[in-house]
C-alpha cells in the first residue's frame, strides 16, 4: 500500500487543465470512519487565480488512477495550492 504519492497529477479546473507536480498524502481518519487525502500541487499562476476568483473544486488525475474531485485550499508560501479529498486516494497502488 502506498499511502503517499509524489509526481504529476493533471489538475482541471474551470474546463483548462495543466500538469502540474503534487505531493499527496492519505490516512484513516477514525472519527470520521473514512478515508481523507491532501497535500499541495506545484505553484501556478492559473490555478491561483482560480482560486482567488471563487473556484474551491478541481478535478484531479494521476496517470493510472481515475479522475476524482479534490477541493482547492489557500496557497502556501511559495504558491503551492492545498489539494483534499475524501475517499480512496486518486494515485494507483492504494489498497
């Protein structure tokens, strides 16, 4: 089981998509009884903006795994977006 992820993930927002590297990873949350994954995608410029102008969801793929709804978070100092979601993890080699 790979509960981490690090490489290229296509992000969709808004009908445009761009690749972009993320670093993801997933746990049990007990309280909740589900699984919840996050991390942050590389810093760009579109998917900021997008962000500031309202956008909260995405839609992310990672070569292998199946399109899946992630929720776009404030940046992070060096302009990273926070990537989440509930749910088996979107990266192949999750079991």
């Amino acid at each position: 089981m790979s509960e981490d992820f690090r490489g290229e993930a296509e992000v969709k927002v808004g009908g445009r998509s761009r690749t972009l590297r993320v670093r993801l990873s997933a746990h049990f949350e007990p309280l909740e009884g589900c699984l919840q994954w996050a991390g942050r995608a590389a810093p760009d410029e579109e998917l900021t903006e997008a962000f500031r102008a309202g956008t909260r969801e995405a839609e992310l793929t990672i070569p292998g795994g199946a399109p899946t709804r992630a929720r776009l978070g404030e940046p992070d100092p060096w302009g990273g977006l926070r990537l989440s979601g509930t749910g088996f993890p979107p990266w192949p080699g999750f079991e």
